[in-house]
C-alpha cells in the first residue's frame, strides 16, 4: 500500500489547525467572552449568558472535533496497517481520539443540558465539576495534539526503511 504524501499534509494541518483552535478558543475567546466588563461600555454580560455564548461556540467546535477524530483514527489506522508502528504516536493518537471524544460527546451536552436548566443549574456543585472536568479534558487535548503533532513530523523526516 503505497502513502500518499498529501494525507500526511491534510493529517498535519488538521492537527495544527485544531491546536490553533483550542488554543484560541481557551485562551483568547473564553476570557474575552466572560469578562466583557473590562472591554464594553454600558455593556455587561451576566456569567450565565456568557456561559450561553461560550457554550454555542463550543458546540460548534464539535463538529470540526468528531472530524479531527475520525481523521486521526483512520490515518493512525492506515500507517499501523503500514507497519509504522510508533508507541507515543499511538499513545497521543489514543489521547487525542478519547480526550476529543469525551469533550464533544459528553462536556459539551452535558453542560447546554444544565444551562438549559437555567441559571440555579449553572451555579451547582455538579455543573462546576463538569466545567471543571471539561477544561482539564481541553488542556489534554491541547497538549496530545502538539506532541502527536511533533512526533509524527519527526517520524516524517526519517527515510523509510
């Protein structure tokens, strides 16, 4: 089975554009959204309608997650079956795969379900451990994209055998 070279480029810039992305998004776009005292004149938007926003931001940020996700599955898939086999790239695809998962499929409902609820919902112990859960969960992500992103470039590099 011959590699095409283009999936390794697609493979790269769709982990790197998703490391942009939780990058921007926990460090650019959440502070932004939830402290808009220090930024809006006459304009304040309470925590449980930033939270609201953030939450729309995120859900959509699933979508382009579930893809990054079967695209990692498939191309890790694709380079085992080639017989590149590498334990930390396996170990980070794994991570990413599950840490991705977990944030799309469980944080993300579960936190619109309980802002869905209202506000006294958001202001529980429950839906603070969730949230607290889910960002941990996002720094993980982060952190297995860049090291599967740097060990699969440094697989790269070295000619094939």
């Amino acid at each position: 089975m011959k590699k095409n070279i283009y999936l390794d480029f697609a493979y790269f810039i769709i982990l790197a554009a998703t490391f942009g992305a939780v990058i921007t998004l926990g460090a650019i776009v959440a502070p932004v959204v939830f402290h808009t005292d220090r930024i809006t004149v006459n304009l304040l938007i309470d925590n449980y309608n930033a939270g609201i926003i953030m939450g729309e931001i995120f859900r959509r940020f699933s979508y382009w997650v579930y893809f990054m996700v079967i695209y990692v599955a498939v191309y890790e898939a694709m380079v085992y079956k080639m017989g590149q086999r590498d334990a930390i790239s396996f170990a980070s695809a794994v991570i990413v795969i599950f840490s991705g998962l977990l944030f799309s499929a469980v944080y993300v409902p579960k936190i619109l379900a309980m802002q869905a609820l209202g506000t006294e919902a958001t202001q529980s112990d429950t839906f603070e451990n969730i949230h607290i859960a889910s960002e941990i969960d996002f720094k993980i992500l982060a952190v297995a994209l860049i090291v599967l992103f740097v060990r699969r470039l440094m697989i790269l590099r070295v000619p094939s055998k």
